[in-house]
C-alpha cells in the first residue's frame, strides 16, 4: 500500500489561472438531507463549496432550504420531491453526490441519478445511498466514474466481508469486481482502486469520531472531483487525506473536531499547498 503525504496535495490541487470563472471549477449536485438529517446534507454542500467547487446544488427536503440557505448563501437549493427540477440540474452536473442525510425510504432517489448518469460524470455515493445500493443489488451504470465511501459497517454490507475480514487483499478482490474506486473509511483509511496499489493514510484522530464527518469527506471528495481532472483516485486520495490532515492538526488544541470548524479550514490549506 502506498502511505499518503503531503506530496500527494502538491500534485493534484492547482493554482486556479487568471483567465477563469465559476465554470470552470466545476457544476455540483449533493443530494440528501431528509427532514431529520438535514444537516448531513449541509455539511456535504458546505464543504463542497469551501474545497473549491464552482457551482453547487443541493436537493434536499423542502423543510431544510431556509436553514442551508441561512448557513450557505453560495449553494442553489432545489426540493428533492420535484423530480422534473431535479433531473435537470443532475443533466448538467459533473459531479453528483448523493446519500448524506438521504435516508432509506428514498430509493427512488438513487435509482433516478443511476438512471440519469452519463460517462461524462462523477458520482460519490454515501451513507444512507450507500446502504441502498447495498440492499438493493443495484448495478452501475458507469464504476469507473463512481466513488463509494463506506465505513466499516458499510462496507460489510456493500462487499459481504465482515468486519474482521476486511484485509487489504479481500477488499483488493472485493474493489476489482466491483470496478469502482471505494474509500474504506477507519482509524487508518484505505482507498482502492480496481487493479490498482491501494493508498493508506497513517494520519487521523480520534477527535474525528463525531456526527457529520463522513458527510463532509464526501463533500470534499465531490467538490476535489469537479475542478481537479488528474487520475480520479489520486484526486480521490487527495481530498481524504486532506480531510485528516485538518483533523490532526485541530486536534492539537481541541478534544473533539467538529466538521464544521474542520470546513473553514479546507480553503486555508488548500492555499498552502496549491502548485
């Protein structure tokens, strides 16, 4: 497995050029973020946005537009009810992001963004979609084009490997079949990809055990994916292992990282390290 570093930032995120507008980082879909989770949703938009991304959209539950729009002016907000709004702002994505705070009654939801997908676009699948997707025995239409960040127990549910059984060469044979990239979220994340040498980050805290964490990742990893077009799992490792990064480095003076102070921070690092 190949240990992550600084090094891996310097390559993919880049010195945005004088000549550029919104456009050109990217058009962004999130959706999720039902009427008990709608922070999920935010979180996921929020750090989308503040990792670059031109343009962002959220769908989400009519009851939590006020509340994101209160928190994050920058985002477009649209009701994931209305299916017809819906398919048009996902037409034009170049990356959508959909699970967080989504919950297990939206199937519909999922099978629609399977259905719609285009080879021409990303898509990261989390939480309660990645959970769907488990059950369901969904196919996708494009794996090379699509990204899943389970945790453990996810992850279980999506490969069939316990716990226990999660060794590197398991989810290596598990990845290859699969045909996407997937970020195997734990105390030391693993990011494989198919027929791929896999990436593993030795830096992290315990301080990111809270609420919303993973939300925020798979907003990073959407927001990285729509502006920086290098190798898609070293755009997808760049976005994790920044995610830890800021966590370690909070963690030096704070017992518990919370994602949204975690968020204000993306931008911040990503001057520092853009080349």
């Amino acid at each position: 497995m190949i240990e992550l570093t600084d090094e891996i930032l310097a390559k993919v995120i880049k010195k945005r050029k004088k000549a550029s507008y919104k456009g050109t980082y990217g058009r962004l879909l999130v959706i999720g973020g039902n009427r008990q989770y709608g922070g999920a949703a935010i979180l996921a938009t929020t750090s989308a946005v503040y990792s670059g991304a031109g343009l962002v959209s959220v769908a989400l539950a009519k009851e939590n537009h006020s509340a994101l729009q209160a928190r994050l002016p920058e985002a477009m907000t649209l009701d994931f009810d209305d299916l017809i709004k819906l398919r048009e702002v996902a037409k034009a994505a170049d990356v959508i992001v959909i699970g967080p705070g989504l919950g297990l009654e939206r199937l519909d939801l999922l099978t629609e963004v399977l259905n719609l997908l285009t080879e021409n676009q990303k898509l990261v699948i989390d939480g309660s979609a990645l959970t769907l997707f488990a059950r369901e025995h969904l196919d996708l239409p494009f794996p090379e084009n699509t990204v899943f960040t389970p945790h453990e127990m996810e992850l279980e549910r999506l490969s069939g490997l316990k716990i226990g059984q999660q060794t590197k060469e398991e989810v290596q044979d598990f990845v290859n079949q699969l045909g996407a990239i997937v970020v195997a979220k734990s105390s030391e994340t693993r990011i494989f990809a198919p027929n791929r040498e896999s990436f593993i980050l030795k830096i992290g805290s315990p301080a990111q055990a809270t609420g919303g964490m993973g939300d925020t990742l798979a907003g990073m990893v959407g927001g990285f994916l729509a502006q920086f077009h290098g190798e898609t799992e070293e755009v997808v490792a760049a976005a994790t292992y920044l995610h830890s990064l800021i966590a370690s480095v909070l963690a030096r003076k704070t017992y518990v990282v919370l994602p949204s102070r975690l968020i204000e921070e993306i931008p911040l690092f990503m001057k520092k390290y853009e080349c």
